[in-house]
C-alpha cells in the first residue's frame, strides 16, 4: 500500500509561481513511476509530468519550459514546481504512483487546488 498526500496549492496570477509537494508513504516498490496529473472540471484527468525511480523525466507539451517535476533522494517527497503560470493551468491536482507492472496509476492523493487568475 502507498500513501499520498499532497500540499502547496493555491490561489496565484497570471505569471506566478507554485510549488506542489507530495508526501509518500507505504511500499517503495510500488511508486517505480510517479506523476503530477491535473482535472478541470468537465474534461478528463490529464497527466502534467512524470518521473521514475531514476529521476528520468517526461512533461505534458502545455508544461515543457514552465514546470518543473523532481523527488527527494528518499523519494519520500515529490515535488512540482510551477512557473509563468497560466490561467488554462487551473484545476485540481493530484499526485500519482503505479508499480513497474503496471500501466495505470493506482495510487492517488486527495488533490490540491490550484487557481490561476488573470
């Protein structure tokens, strides 16, 4: 079982910074991968950036150049940082992690808010 908790959203303007935490807990063996998904209201869950126990990175095309995902040496923390935040960045954000077997993220935290004004 894995643990997730995430922390640091929040209200921001337009080319603001956030930085978002995420606590993990439980059997290391099952976040090899961990991601940053984001929900809007009225459309489907999407993943905003991934990394593997390896720190090897991968990032959505709306968030190349802006954020930025990373984890502790533990990997007891995973963080994103994002810049120049856009108001199309506002939702829900969730952390995410899945074993090496499997292809579909099976561990969630409960979400943060993130809001983006202009």
């Amino acid at each position: 079982q894995v643990q997730l908790a995430e922390s640091g959203g929040g209200s921001v303007e337009a080319g603001g910074s956030l930085r978002l935490s995420c606590a993990v807990s439980g059997d290391a063996g099952s976040t090899y991968y961990m991601a940053w998904f984001r929900q809007v209201p009225g459309k489907e869950r999407e993943g905003v950036a991934f990394i593997n126990k390896y720190s090897t990175t991968t990032y959505a095309d709306s968030a190349k150049g802006r954020f930025s995902i990373s984890q502790d040496n533990a990997r007891s923390n995973m963080y994103l940082q994002m810049n120049n935040l856009r108001p199309a960045d506002t939702g829900i954000y969730y952390c995410a992690a899945r074993d090496y077997g499997n292809i579909n993220y099976h561990y969630w935290g409960q979400g943060t808010q993130v809001t983006v004004s202009t």
